[in-house]
C-alpha cells in the first residue's frame, strides 16, 4: 500500500494486493483518515477490461476508518481529490 502525502484535501491512497491466484474480493480497512472525510472510491481494472470505475464515496467516520473490498486483480484509489478526464 502506498500513501501520498499532503495537504489534508489531497491525500491519495493507493493499493494492490500482491497475492496471485484468488478470486475473491479482497477486503482493505485504512486508518488514520482524517475523520468525518469523504473519500472517492476508484479501481483500475474493477471490471476486468482495464479501464478506470469510480465505486462512489466512502466516510472516515469519527473513527478515520473506511473498510471496503476490491476485486483482486484491481488497483484502488482513494482520494479527495477529483479525478476530471480520468474516469471518461
């Protein structure tokens, strides 16, 4: 898992599970969020076809806490940022 550092509004979350082999979704739960933060939720090759699909918008809570799950052969993003021209 990798993490961008910045400001609060732009802190960008990403991951890849590196274990080949498996269908299943594999569930993710990432602290340390600001709380009460709405994040954006994209996954690069959700789908299978190796585009970008944005899920939708996940709270930290009062907690900094948001815990989701990604198909395995996915990347995920999670940011505040806005992704413009990225998901067309």
């Amino acid at each position: 898992m990798a993490s961008g550092a910045g400001p609060p509004s732009r802190q960008p979350i990403d991951a890849r599970d590196p274990s080949p082999g498996s269908a299943a979704p594999v569930p993710f739960s990432v602290g340390g969020l600001p709380p009460g933060t709405r994040f954006r939720l994209v996954l690069w090759n959700g789908a299978g076809a190796g585009t970008n699909v944005e899920i939708g918008y996940l709270d930290s809570g009062a907690t900094g806490v948001v815990e989701f799950s990604v198909p395995q052969d996915a990347v995920f993003a999670l940011t505040t940022t806005s992704l413009g021209s990225m998901l067309q």
